[in-house]
C-alpha cells in the first residue's frame, strides 16, 4: 500500500479513530465501503481542503496523487453535524474549505484542525453545538432487533433516528461493519470458512456476495493478498480490533 500510517485513539467520546498518512506515489485503490464519516484535510501541490466525507454503501476505485498529506477524524456512529446530517452525505462529500487555513460552518469561520489538536477541534465544535449524539443510534445497534433497548421508542422512530444521524439504516451498518470484520479475519490469514462460521454468514457463497458487494473482493482474493491489498482499510475502525480481539480471546492466531 502506497501509504504511510499514523493512527491514534481520540479523548472524545464522539470519536473512533484519528489517522494521519502520505502518499509515496501515485496509483489507484478500492475504496471499500464504511458506515461512518469522516472529515478528512488533504494538503497536495501546494492546496488544502477540508472535506466532510459520508458513509459509502459500495467500493469505489480512487486514484491516488502522489507527494499527499492526508489527515482524518472518523466519528462514532450517532455522531453528526447538526448542520450538515448523515443523511446529506451517503455516498458523497462536500468540501467546505474557505482558504488554506479555514473553512466556514454554520455561518462561522472555523480553523482548520491539525492531527495534534484535532480533540480541541471537536470540543469546540461540541460546545458551539454544531456537533452533537444522538444515544437511540447507538443504542440500536447494540441490540439485534434495533429498537428493544430504546424504551418506547417504535422501530419506525428508531430508524428514523438512524437515517438522520448516518443516512444509513441500523441494519445496513451492521452489513457494512461485518463485512469489514470479515476483511480483516481474512488479512490475518483466518480461513474462509473459518471467518464464515464466526461472524454468522450462512456459507461461502453468502459471504462471498456480501464482499464483493462493500469491499470489492472476494474472500479468496482479500486472503491472497492480505495486508498488501490496496484498499481504504489502513485505519482500524471499531469492528477491525472487535474481529482480531475476539479472535485472539479465542486462542486463535
């Protein structure tokens, strides 16, 4: 891969991972899909933008510039601008770059965050209440039935929820996040029947069609070229540690 990787966990709740990377040459890549969004300052050829990036359903092939400095702040999941929702964004981005500097929000001009500040960033923008949470998202998905934890809420209001925060439905996070747990069995050489028996698949053939359909490979094609495949994969996102944890608990290797 192209890229050269620093990753670091975030002080605020709101936040799953916070990356930074470069490109050392230029090329193309899958970009997989992924349930969370991001905002994400690219620094090339002497320009910077500061772009809002949804969550994307279906892999994509980007190109990749070379001499990039790139740098991410990956949000949880109920986690939104209240501006700008998750339902704007799915499959899309929307640069708010103002100048090399700044990018204008909520009728504001706000600084461009670095990999070093980024909590500051967020803390402000929690406190100008431009970033907010909402739990019912959240809590969805830590039950199966998607509305059972959420009280009196119906699964119509539950999902409603969902939609505003993500764009997506609970269920569709669950397909996209499984998908890139199965990825990540399969780049540690876990066996493919192996990753389809301990994430739920019914058979081969389903997990097959789920990969080919959000990350763009197949099992057979991720297991052969492991941590080498050229995907947007290089931040390890919540379901990423969750798969190789468990894997690890399980005496596995």
């Amino acid at each position: 891969m192209p890229f050269v990787l620093q990753e670091r966990r975030s002080d605020s709740a709101l936040v799953e991972t916070i990356w930074t990377t470069h490109s050392e040459r230029a090329g193309t890549f899958t970009s997989v899909a992924v349930s969370r969004w991001e905002m994400v300052v690219t620094k090339l050829k002497g320009k910077t933008l500061f772009t809002v990036r949804g969550p994307e359903t279906r892999p994509t092939t980007a190109p990749i510039p070379p001499d990039g400095e790139f740098f991410g702040i990956v949000f949880k999941h109920g986690a939104f601008l209240r501006r700008l929702p998750g339902s704007e964004l799915v499959d899309d981005a929307l640069d708010l770059s103002r100048t090399a500097r700044s990018f204008e929000l909520g009728g504001a001009t706000w600084q461009l965050p670095t990999f070093e500040n980024a909590d500051t960033f967020v803390a402000r923008l929690v406190k100008k209440g431009e970033l907010v949470f909402d739990p019912v998202v959240a809590d969805a998905l830590r039950h199966a039935d998607g509305a059972r934890g959420n009280g009196k809420l119906s699964a119509r209001s539950v999902r409603r929820h969902c939609l505003r925060a993500t764009g997506l439905t609970a269920n569709a996070i669950r397909r996209i996040d499984r998908a890139r747990q199965a990825t990540a069995l399969l780049q540690q050489r876990v066996p493919i029947l192996d990753t389809v028996h301990e994430l739920g698949y019914f058979d081969q053939a389903h997990l097959t069609r789920t990969l080919k359909r959000f990350i763009g490979h197949s099992p057979a094609e991720i297991l052969r070229l492991g941590a080498d495949a050229e995907m947007s994969l290089w931040y390890k996102t919540a379901e990423f540690r969750d798969a190789i944890d468990q894997r690890h608990r399980g005496g596995k290797r």
